[in-house]
C-alpha cells in the first residue's frame, strides 16, 4: 500500500434442564440428528472431534470458567485507550471491556474478570499453558499464529494497520526513512513487516526490539530510535500519552500492513470459541438494532423477533437456546453491563482521535457484520 493512500481494505453440549418439556424433546431430537450429521461425516475425522460437532467440542474451558466464576482474560496494562491499569487496581478500556463483554454473557457479571497483564513476547505460552482462559491483548490473527501457536482466532474486535511515528518535523514519508533504526516491541508482527516494507521499498533498515512499549519509549526519548512503529491505534494511543505531548510526534500517513486484532482462545475447545465468539457478535448486532446500555430494557417489549429471540425473550412461547453454551439473556448482559460496540469504541478510542473507518458496521460501509441469531 503505498504512502498516503487511504486503507480501505478490505459445546460438550451444554444440557440445561428446563420446565418446559418441548423444549427438551426438540433439543434430544437437534442431538440425535447432530449425531446422525456426524456420522455421516466420512473421512473427516477432525471435524467430527471438534468444530463438526457444534456445540459439542471440548467444552473444558467453558466449564471450568463456569465453575470459577471468573474468566482469566490476557490483556495489558499500560496500552493507552485499549487496557491501562488504573490507581484503584482496575482495567480501563477497550480490550479491557471485550474481557468484561465475555464474562457478562458467559457468566452474567462484567466484573466476574481477572485481567491478566501479559508481555507481547509471552501471550501465545500463556494461553497455551491455560494461564489465561481467553487473549483479548490487541493480537494480530495472522496464518501461522493460527497454525503454530495453539490458538484459534474469533471475531476481531478492532481492524487495524500498522504504522510509524517519528519526531515531528524529522521525516514526512517512510521513502525518507532508508538507513534508519526502527523501534518495535518484539514478538509482534510489527518486527517483520518493518523489515518487509523496507525491502519491498528498496530502503535499508535496522530493527531494534524492545520487550514493552515503556523500553521502546526510553529509547526513542534517549535517541537511539529514528522511528517508533506498531499498529496505528496503539501508536495513537501512545502519542496522546507521550511525556513530551502529542505534538512532538507525527504518524506518518502510511499504513503497511493489516492487522485484524482478534479475541483468541486455545485449540480444541469449540464450545468455549463459540460462546467468546458470539459475545463478541452481540456488541456488534446489538449497534446495528441502536439497542444501547441505555436503552437495552425498552426493546424487550420490542414486536421484532428478532430482537426479541437475541435478548432472551420468549418468542410463540419458548426462548432460543442455539445450543451456544451460553445463558438466554446472554446479549441482553453484554448490552446492559457494557454496551454496544460503538459505545465501548466511543468510551475508549473516539477521545483518542481515532475514527470508526473500517470498524465501522457493514451497513456503515465498514467491516463489522454479526451472523444472525436464530
Ligand atoms: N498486533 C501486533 C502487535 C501487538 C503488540 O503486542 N504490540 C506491542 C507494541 S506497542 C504492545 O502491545 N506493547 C504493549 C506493552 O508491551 O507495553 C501483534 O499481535 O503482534
């Protein structure tokens, strides 16, 4: 992408024992034909043990959150507008929210949350080890990370780009920048697309890593950096935050790179990807439908059922259970405790400066799009 363009990109199945007893039998019916499907499924054996059998893969994870009552969530402490640790010892902001969307549809109490700062170098050993139940810690869901590190990516929560930041005035295109030292933090993506995008624009480069941004920022301050790159919100975070001001600091207008910051969870635990997963839609449908905090208990008298099936009511007398693992008022939790996604991007990154773009919903022009809750 070249400089100044604009981007524009692009269950163990959970039984809940109810009184009413349709509801069972079309349940055991839905399981029986689930087991007729899977059966079917010759030569796929890897689908039938996992996301093949919808709600019935793994589910350990699901079960010990439930237990616990709490939801170990990977995150950060010092990334401004995205996961600070606050004074009085709680989390503030927007990933820090999306760990609190989790814990409010899957156990009905936003604060039911563990934030657990973990170094960029250390999240995917975390999440493998089960240190953390799920990484809400701006991650980048790229192929390999898919592949190799025994993580299964959900829903991004934030699309997002990676760029540089200079000293203002210094340079005003990375073409300017050939034979310079480039500051990142290591074990990220932004490591190898430095090094790619300066190849790929015929400049030499050194890359110099540092284990966290407050490193990357002592030597930045003390010189040795010509540029700070990482992905752009964290950079506009970090700029609105400088100890110097944000004037003293310029992100150059190119983004080289695509960065979709993604909720992961472990491999092998399709029950507990789904119920992450479709927390994370309900902050999403629910802005498509303007259903807010604010709002949320006027449309459970909403005539659309629609509406009415993804916040838990009852529709011709019974409550959708998609077999998600996931409590029937899960969405009405998540909206009512936290809010839509416009209103978590709102609280944390509009004052930021940073706009929707392509966090924007599908019917705004942008990439957010919930499948339907039926
Ligand atoms: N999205 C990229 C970068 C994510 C990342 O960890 N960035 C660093 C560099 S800004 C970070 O979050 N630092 C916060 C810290 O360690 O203080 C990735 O997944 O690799």
């Amino acid at each position: 992408m070249g400089e100044g363009q604009e981007w524009a990109v692009d269950g163990e199945v959970s039984i809940v024992l109810t009184k009413n007893s349709k509801r069972l039998l079309a349940f055991l019916v839905a399981l029986v034909l689930v087991a007729a499907a899977c059966s079917d499924d010759s030569g796929d054996d890897e689908a039938a043990d996992g996301d093949g059998e919808t709600a019935g893969g793994g589910g350990e994870v699901l079960a010990s959150v439930t237990d616990a009552n709490v939801i170990r969530c990977g995150t950060r402490d010092a990334l401004p507008g995205f996961a600070v640790l606050q004074d009085d010892g709680s989390h503030q902001g927007f990933d820090s929210d999306f760990c609190r969307v989790i814990a409010a549809a899957v156990l009905g109490d936003a604060e039911a949350v563990e934030h657990v700062d973990l170094e960029t170098d250390d999240r995917f050993t975390a999440l493998q080890s089960g240190e953390v139940d799920v990484l809400v810690r701006n991650t980048t869901w790229t192929a390999s990370r898919d592949g190799v590190e025994g993580a299964t990516f959900l829903q991004p929560n934030f699309y997002d780009g990676q760029g540089m930041m200079v000293a203002a005035g210094s340079y005003e295109s990375v073409d300017d920048m050939g034979g310079t030292v480039i500051c990142v933090a290591s074990g990220t993506t932004t490591e190898g697309n430095v090094a790619s995008e300066f190849s790929r624009r015929g400049l030499e480069v050194e890359v110099l890593s540092f284990e966290n941004t407050d490193l990357i920022q002592e030597a930045f301050i003390g010189g040795r950096c010509d540029g700070w790159s990482a992905d752009r919100s964290q950079l506009t975070g970090l700029r609105s935050a400088f100890p110097d001001g944000p004037d003293s600091l310029t992100i150059l207008p190119a983004t080289f790179s695509k960065e979709p910051l993604a909720p992961a969870v472990r491999d092998g635990d399709a029950a507990w990807a789904a119920a992450v997963e479709w927390a994370v839609f309900a902050t999403i449908q629910a802005e498509e439908w303007g259903i807010t905090s604010e709002n949320v208990d006027s449309f459970l008298e909403s005539d659309d059922p629609n509406i009415q099936r993804f916040l838990g009511v009852e529709v011709d007398g019974a409550v959708l259970d998609p077999g998600l693992g996931l409590p029937a008022d899960y969405a009405y939790q998540v909206v009512k405790q936290v809010g839509n996604y416009g209103e978590i991007f709102d609280r944390h990154l509009t004052p930021l400066g940073l706009e929707r773009g392509v966090n924007s919903l599908w019917l705004d022009g942008g990439l957010l799009y919930a499948p339907p809750y039926k």
